[in-house]
C-alpha cells in the first residue's frame, strides 16, 4: 500500500503503472460495492474511453497531483479520486 508521495517517488515507472492498474480495478471492482455501482462503473468507463485515457495518463495525473507539495501527504488513491473522477470524470458522475 501507498500511502503518500514518499512512498510513490521510490516506485519506478512500470510499479507505478502496475499499482495504478490496481488502484483503478479496485475502483471498479471494490471489496464492497456500493448502492448503483453498476452505474458508477458504466460512467467511470464512458469517461475514461472519451477522454482516451490509459494506466499512463492516469499515472501522469498522480505524478502532476503531487507536484503540489500540500498533497504528499495523501495517497495515489487520493490523486486518483481529486485527478480522474472528481476531475475529468465530474461531468460524467453529475448528470
């Protein structure tokens, strides 16, 4: 687990893509699903495929989340949320 930006700067460029891999199937795929989650996942995928976004761009918008240095106390998952779904996502999760 990842906890802040110490931890993700000491990762190399092919673990950050496989923990963002896992970060984002865990996403979609939680230990808990929650009320509407198919409808979460339908619009997280229509996001991710009209912005043509992959692992690496997702891995980009973490590494430009840390680059504010108040976030390097939070998590990749955090990035992930602020970045991707609070983000470009938002559109598509507030219709």
């Amino acid at each position: 687990s990842i906890n802040n930006f110490g931890q993700w700067s000491n990762l190399n460029s092919v673990s950050k893509t496989i923990y963002t891999a896992g970060a984002i199937d865990t996403l979609i795929k939680p230990p808990t699903e929650f009320a509407e989650h198919e409808i979460f996942i339908a619009n997280f995928e229509a996001c991710l495929k009209a912005f043509n976004l992959t692992v690496i761009n997702i891995v980009q918008m973490i590494d430009n989340f840390y680059l504010n240095t108040k976030n390097w106390g939070l998590s990749p998952q955090e990035a992930i949320r602020f970045q991707l779904v609070n983000g470009h996502c938002f559109h598509f999760f507030n219709k």
